[in-house]
C-alpha cells in the first residue's frame, strides 16, 4: 500500500485522501447551511449540494440475516 510521510511518520495514502474528502464535504455541508440561513436566490442549488452530502457520509444500510442451522430441505421423520 502507498505511503505519505506527514508529520515524519509514514501514513497510508488512501487514509489521508478519506480524511480531505470528508473535510471537503463538512466545508460543503456548512456553506450550505450558512447559504440557506442567509437566504440567497439559488436555494435549491445549496439544498442539492446539501442533501447529496449527507447522502455521501452516511453509511450504507446493511439487511443482517439470521442463518439457521438446520437446513430447511430436511424434513423431520
């Protein structure tokens, strides 16, 4: 894995770009609020920037299923 020196310690690249990233999407979501507090004419530009921001850092739902351990093709004699 690549590796960025940052502070003289070595730190792995994909790390420093998840933590730009979502820096950049807070600076978003924030200019967005101030936007729409303020009342500017382009609402509904910083409404969509807003909400696909949001969409971006939340987490995927994940369905969690229960396995059982019998199987269900064996019948019970």
């Amino acid at each position: 894995m690549p590796e960025w020196t940052w502070c003289g310690q070595a730190v792995p690249k994909s790390e420093i770009a998840f933590f730009c990233q979502v820096l950049v999407v807070y600076i978003i979501i924030r200019t967005s609020v101030h936007n729409l507090t303020v009342g500017t004419e382009t609402q509904s530009l910083w409404i969509i920037l807003l909400s696909s921001s949001v969409g971006y850092l939340m987490p995927s739902p994940v369905i969690k299923v229960e396995k059982d351990h019998v199987s269900p093709d064996t019948s019970e004699q």
